[in-house]
C-alpha cells in the first residue's frame, strides 16, 4: 500500500519498521539453497544462528533456528555444506534487519549436488559452450601467463617450477584466491576478469590440488563457467587430478590432468627445443650439402660433354660445311648467272637479227606517207601517181615522188 507521506509529514523509524514488519510477515515459508558460512551454536542457548550464502554471487542472509531443528542434521551439517532451508521471513523491528526463520534443514548430498551438476552440464552444453570449435590454441611460446590458484599451494608451486624448470624465461602474473568456501567463485571470476583484460597475458591457467566433490563445486558454477567461456585469452583449467571432472574442464580451452600437466602444456621445454632446432638444422645442412652435392655431379658431367671441354670444335667442323656450302653455291651461281648470260646474248642476237633497224642495214628501206600520221606504204595501191613519200634508211630518211 502506497504511503502519503511529505517533508513535512515524514513517518517515525518505527512506524516504517513496524509496516515493513507488516508486509514481511505476510510472505509465506519458502525452500531456500546455499552454503553455510558462519555457524554459532552456543552451550544451553535454545536457538542457533547461522548464515546462508549464495557461492555465485556475494549475498548471503542470517538464519535462525530452534536448537532441536538443528541437532537433527548436526551430525552431517557444518561450515561449508551446502543445504537447503525451509524457512519463513522475518523481520526484526528493533534493529531493522531480515531473516529466515528454518523450520528444516536438510542437507544436500553428494549424489544430489552431481544430479544438479549433471543438469547444469546438459544445459550449458546445449548452449554451445563446450562446442570444440569454440577452443582457442594456445600459444607456442607464451610471453606472461596468468596464474589462478591458492596462496602458496601445492598447485601454485608445481604449475611455477615445472614451467621455469622448462622455460626459465618464462614469466607469470598471479592471482591468489580461495579455490574452495563460499568466497571460492567470486574470487577466481574476478581474477580470471583480470588477467583477461590485461594484453600482455598470452594463456591463463586455473589450478587446484585434488579435493572432494564439495571441494571442488566453485569450479562448476555457472557464473565461472560463463566468465571463461566469454574470455578472449586461452584457458587451460588444471582442477584436481585425472579422475576429476569439474564443467570448468569442459569449458577451458585446454584440459590438464594436474598443474604440472598444465605447465608442460603451456610453455615448451627449452632442452626439447634445442634438440629439435640442431634436429632441423643438421637436416637442412644434409639438404643443402645433398643438393651442392647433386649439383656438383651434374656440372661435371655437363662439364665432360664433348662440347664443353673443346667448345671450338664444334664450330671449326660447321666451319668448314660452311665454306663448302658457300663454295657450292658460288659455283651453282655462277652456273646460273653464265647460261643466263649465254642464253641473254643469243636473245639480243637474234633480237638484233630481227629488228628493222638490221634491215634497214641490209639495203631496205621503209616507205611512209607524210600524210596520214606518217603510215607506212604496205602495198602499191596504197599511194597515188605523184605523191610524195618519206623513205627511211640505214642512215637517215629522205623524200621520194611516186611516178606511174
């Protein structure tokens, strides 16, 4: 119900309290999951108090309880576990502050909590996000990896001298965490965040010793799971040991079975390298001395040709097909030129022979009319008594005057 209050007409603290009691109380039982993470049982005391966390996100709320609610799962319930309540809402007027009233408590075993897991894996596998393709490769050689895991571990100690043992060079930044408690996955998320936003970071590696189920539940969080599906930076996930199978395994980029299989799996061994480079190298030597080698043989037998070792020979033998060749046509060209000089003689002769020119020479000569274009007298009735005509001769032309 809304309020008509003003500045000047505010309501008392107690009113407020007493109608936020009010709406509270209304608020029926409701089945509640989490973590306990403070547990205060005191000797002779009727209630216990305990708080709830959410090991997703930094929320947790107060919850109290009846000794006799309590004492009836005292035996499998303790800091850490994971349980579910049955609780009613409460509100506390004099100090304005929430809680759960639990009615039951029942905690969560290990055969449930792998079901939910089980479920959770199923649904983010529909999602795409253990899909192979998605893997990023990690880097042949990377310049600065990032570290996640527990301050001064087992795991922090073996991912670090087994990776410097392969690679002195290698360099790493780390971030410290708690890898199992309710401040497990908010820890790990923020720091995986971290070294992701930093460029210079090539590989991220999330490492953890073995554990138990319960151990181990931050790295199947969703909220985890999501954060290092969404990085652009490769991660390898080294949780626990081979039987281990938390879903940050099936997300990673790369799945180590332990951190030092991590650290062998991120940087390269330097002994491993060099063999491999002197490998490569004496194979390129024998290559190249193979093919100098190959070479060498074939310059030598092009060398010990015939034409090689006297290159002039060969154009001192053409040399002399030449000059008969020359010689040859020469003669076939003078033949040709001679009968043709021959054969043009006897035609001038004989062009000669039959000119008019050689008949005027032997006493002929040509009769022409002065009239008609000077044409030539060809026959007797061609010309009239007493016509003039000109007579051609050897020498010369003069006038003659017919006379019949």
């Amino acid at each position: 119900m809304a309020l008509n209050t003003s500045p000047d007409a505010p309501l008392p603290v107690g009113e407020v309290s007493r109608l936020i009691g009010g709406w509270i109380d209304r608020l029926g039982a409701v089945w509640v999951e989490g973590q306990i993470t403070q547990l205060s049982r005191r000797p002779g005391a009727g209630v216990v108090f305990l708080t709830l966390r959410d090991p997703s996100h930094d929320i947790s709320v107060s919850v109290t309880c009846y000794r006799q609610v309590f004492d009836a799962v005292a035996d499998v319930v303790s800091e850490g576990a994971r349980v579910v309540v049955h609780a009613k809402p409460e509100w506390y007027a004099p100090r304005g502050q929430l809680s759960l009233r639990a009615a039951r408590i029942k905690p969560v075993g290990v055969g449930e909590l792998l079901a939910r897991l089980e479920q959770l894996k199923k649904s983010l596998a529909a999602e795409g996000l253990f899909a192979p393709e998605r893997k990023k490769p990690l880097p042949f050689l990377p310049q600065l990896v990032g570290l996640v895991c527990g301050r001064a571990s087992a795991a922090e100690r073996d991912v670090l001298e087994n990776a410097r043992h392969r690679w002195p060079a290698v360099r790493f930044e780390v971030r410290n965490v708690a890898v199992q408690g309710v401040h497990a996955v908010p820890q790990v998320v923020q720091a995986v965040q971290e070294l992701d936003a930093l460029a210079e970071v090539d590989v991220i590696v999330v490492a953890r010793g073995g554990g138990s189920v319960e151990d181990l539940l931050p790295f199947s969080d969703e909220q985890l799971v999501r954060t290092v599906a969404s990085c652009r930076t490769p991660v390898v996930s080294a949780i626990g040991h081979e039987p281990d199978n938390p879903l940050l395994d099936h997300v990673a980029d790369v799945r180590a079975s332990t951190p030092t299989d991590a650290a062998k799996r991120v940087v390269p061994d330097v002994g491993e390298e060099y063999e491999r480079v002197a490998f490569l190298r004496d194979r390129a030597r024998r290559s190249v001395t193979a093919f100098l080698d190959r070479e060498e043989r074939g310059l030598a037998h092009a060398l010990a040709r015939p034409c090689m070792e006297h290159p002039h020979r060969m154009v001192e033998e053409r040399e002399e097909q030449v000059t008969a060749y020359v010689d040859r046509a020469r003669r076939t060209l003078g033949h040709l030129l001679d009968r043709a000089q021959s054969e043009l003689t006897h035609t001038h002769a004989r062009v000669v022979a039959l000119s008019p020119a050689a008949t005027l020479q032997r006493g002929y000569a040509v009769l022409q009319k002065k009239a008609d274009g000077g044409a030539v007298v060809r026959a007797a009735d061609e010309v009239a008594s007493g016509e003039e005509l000109r007579a051609r001769v050897a020498d010369g032309e003069f006038t003659v005057r017919v006379d019949n």
